[in-house]
C-alpha cells in the first residue's frame, strides 16, 4: 500500500513537471515566434517611424492617459473596444505596408462602430450606426480593392518604393482613393454622417471619432495620395467651395443647443485647415497640418471630456441648461473657458501657430485667398467665445461631490495642460 501510495505521488509529481516544462516550452515557443512576426514587421518593410506618425501617437497617447481617469465610469466591453481602437491606430501611423494599413485603419474603426450599438444611451443608435456604415465601412473594400491594383502597378505593397506614375488609371485610381479618404476626415459634401454619429454616440466613442480617427484620413490621403496633391484632390477650387459650406456650418452651430452636435459642427469646420495647408503645397506646410491635428483632437478630445463631465452632474446636453454644470464651481468655470480657448484656437495653443503659418502661405500665394481665410478664422475663433460670454455671466451656487468629478477634472486637467504646454516641445 506504501508502494502505491508513493507511486500515486511521484506520478503527480511527474506529470506536474512535465505540464510545467511544456507550458514553459509552449511559452517561450510563443515568445520567440512573436518576437521574430514583430522582428520581420518593423524590419520586413512593414513599419517606419517618421515625424508624421510622432504627432499621431502622441495624440493617442494623451487620449488613452485622459480616458484612463474615466476607468470607474466605462464598461468592461467599452475599455476593451477603445483599447483595441487606440493600438491599431498606433500601429496604422506607422504603417508602410499598403496591406497591413488596411487591416489596422478598419480594426481602428470598426471597436467604436461596435460601441456605437451595444452601449449608445440613446435611442437613435441604430440609424446613427447605418450613417456610420454606410460612409466610413461600406468605403472599406473598394479602397482594398485600390491597393491590390497600386501595388500591382508598383510590383510591391511597400508604400516607400511607390513612384509617381503618369498613367491616367493610376491617376483616376488615386482620386477614388482620395475620396475614400476623404469621407473618413470627413469633408464636404461627406460630413452628414459626424454630426448624427456624435449625436447618439456615447462621450467615449465621440472623444476617439474627433480625437485620432478623422486624423486617420488625412494620414491616409498623404501617405496614398501624394501624386494628386494638391492639384487634383485638394485643389484650390475644392478648398474655396469646403469654405464656403464649413462657414455655413459656423452658423448651424450658432443655433445649434446640443452639446455634442456643436462640438461636432465646429470639429468640421476646424479640420479643413488641416485639408488646407495640404492644398497650399508647400514642404513646409506638410508637418504643419499634422501639427495641427495633434492640437485640434486634443481640444476635440478635452472639450467633449468637458462636455461628458457636465452631462455626469446636469443630466442635460442643453447647451443653456449646461450652465447650471459649471457656474457653482469656479474651477470649472476656469476649465470650461480653458477648453473652449483650445477649440477657439488662442495663443498659445498650437493651432494658432499652425493657423499664423498657413494664413501667411495662403497670403503669400493669393492675397483674396488669404482674405477669404482670414475671415474664415475669425469666425472659428467667435462661435466659442460666445459660450465663454455665457459661461461667465449669471452664477449658480452648487455643490459637486462624486467620483465623476474628480476623476473628470483630472482627465480634463491633464489635456489642458499639453494642449498650452505642448508648443513648446513641437
């Protein structure tokens, strides 16, 4: 019985060994087949690093830090959708692979079409959810289809050994390319789907559609479509006729008493000068639009932050009734105008660098041109200060308490903070 008894122990014991020494085998199987894929990635001709996707991952940096304050106030499903949404976008800014692009530029983007059905409050998410597919998914295999027929042409799907090709296919190929692009920023006449989107989405999945996934098209305009900028994407022409709409669109959002539908008309208007500095062609003005990006998602991101904070404590997206969210506190009156001063574009924010350098090319080419802009900008800086005004006038006296509160003035204090402090880094 002592025999057996021994023989059940060692038996034990050797199958514990055992599974112990194959689990650690299988791991570091794993391990090493993972770094040899992440090995042939950065140095297959897959990844590169460059000033364009510095801005861009430092934009979803600083978004994931100032979401991780919010832990307590997501779900489960919602921290891991936008952290899968946050990690292929870090891995699309540095993609030079045509293929792989797709792959993460899709993965980047589906997670919060995901989110926009399962954890949308509000009952309009469905219709908002087909705007969303509809503009942005559906563009997704023709666009696939666009790369296949590039690099075929190119003999590779590496973007750095692309050359400029002459041929009116490739040309047109380029365009649809651009166009696909272009409904993802989103532009006119493409922009009716952001607006609805921001509407019935939750403050989550709005802080990453403005924060890093409209920079996502024009990352890809710039790195595919190179050859037709500006003279056929971007042109001269275009821009005015986007002017002309996105000014009209300053006014929808002066009437406009929806928070979130505000925030989002002035997102539009504001990333055209991103679209425009591609238009003026000049070297210099390539890193200044992604420049630009870095601030205008970081005030995008801040003030819908803000905005997420005020419908915690009012139970309201009324822009009027929001007042009573801010006006018995003076530190959030002070945030407050701190973040409609980022979306305003005041010294020393680093869209209005981004802003002084393009109106002076834009002067440069054509002083009407730069008249016009001029204009243009004035009224982006006027809309927000009229809710400044708002802020500012009439107090309430109420008192906050909450875990909300505190962790969402942190997460706002944080992308307040860069968004000034950030020019002198950049």
């Amino acid at each position: 019985m002592g025999f057996k008894g021994v023989d059940w122990y060692s038996g034990l014991i050797g199958f514990v060994f055992v599974g112990s020494l194959s689990v650690m085998v299988a791991q570091i199987l794993f391990i090493q087949s993972l770094c040899l894929w992440v090995f042939g990635l950065v140095f297959g001709g897959v990844f590169c690093f460059d000033g364009l996707s510095l801005y861009l991952i430092l934009l979803s940096i600083l978004l994931c830090v100032s979401l991780l304050f919010w832990w307590e106030s997501v779900s489960f499903v919602s921290g891991i959708m936008i952290g899968l949404s946050l990690v292929f976008s870090l891995f699309c800014y540095c993609c030079v692979n045509a293929l792989w692009f797709w792959v993460f530029y899709e993965m980047s983007i589906i997670p919060l079409l995901v989110l926009l059905v399962l954890e949308s409050p509000y009952s309009e998410r469905y219709v908002a959810s087909w705007y969303f597919l509809g503009y942005v998914v559906f563009t997704s295999l023709p666009m696939l289809l666009c790369f296949c027929y590039l690099a075929l042409g190119a003999g590779s799907f590496d973007l750095r050994v692309w050359g400029f090709s002459t041929s009116v296919t490739s040309l047109f190929i380029s365009v649809v390319l651009s166009i696909m692009f272009i409904t993802k920023i989103p532009l006119f006449p493409f922009h009716v789907w952001l607006p609805i989107v921001h509407a019935e989405a939750s403050s989550p999945v709005s802080v990453c559609l403005s924060g890093y996934v409209m920079k996502l098209g024009i990352l890809g305009v710039c790195r595919f479509c190179s050859q037709v900028l500006p003279d056929l994407v971007f042109s001269p022409y275009y821009l005015l006729v986007c002017l002309f709409f996105a000014s009209l669109f300053f006014f929808s959002a002066s009437r406009e008493l929806d928070g979130k539908r505000w925030l989002a008309f002035l997102s539009l208007c504001h990333i055209l000068i991103a679209a425009g500095c591609l238009c003026v062609g000049s070297c210099s003005l390539g890193g200044v639009s992604f420049l630009y990006c870095l601030g205008h998602g970081m005030s995008a991101g801040v003030t819908f932050l803000f905005l997420w904070l005020s419908y915690e404590v009012s139970g309201t997206r009324n822009l009027f009734l929001l007042k009573s969210a801010v006006s018995g506190s003076l530190l959030l009156r002070v945030l407050a105008c701190f973040c409609l001063c980022t979306v305003c574009s005041l010294p020393v924010t680093i869209q209005f660098f981004c802003e002084v350098l393009f109106l002076w090319e834009a002067f440069f080419k054509n002083s009407l041109f730069g008249v016009v802009l001029f204009v243009y900008l004035f009224l982006g800086g006027l809309i927000p200060l009229f809710l400044v005004g708002v802020i500012l006038s009439r107090h309430w006296d109420i008192n906050y308490s909450g875990r909300c509160v505190f962790s969402g003035l942190a997460s706002i204090g944080v992308l307040v903070f860069w968004s000034f402090a950030l020019f002198l880094v950049a």
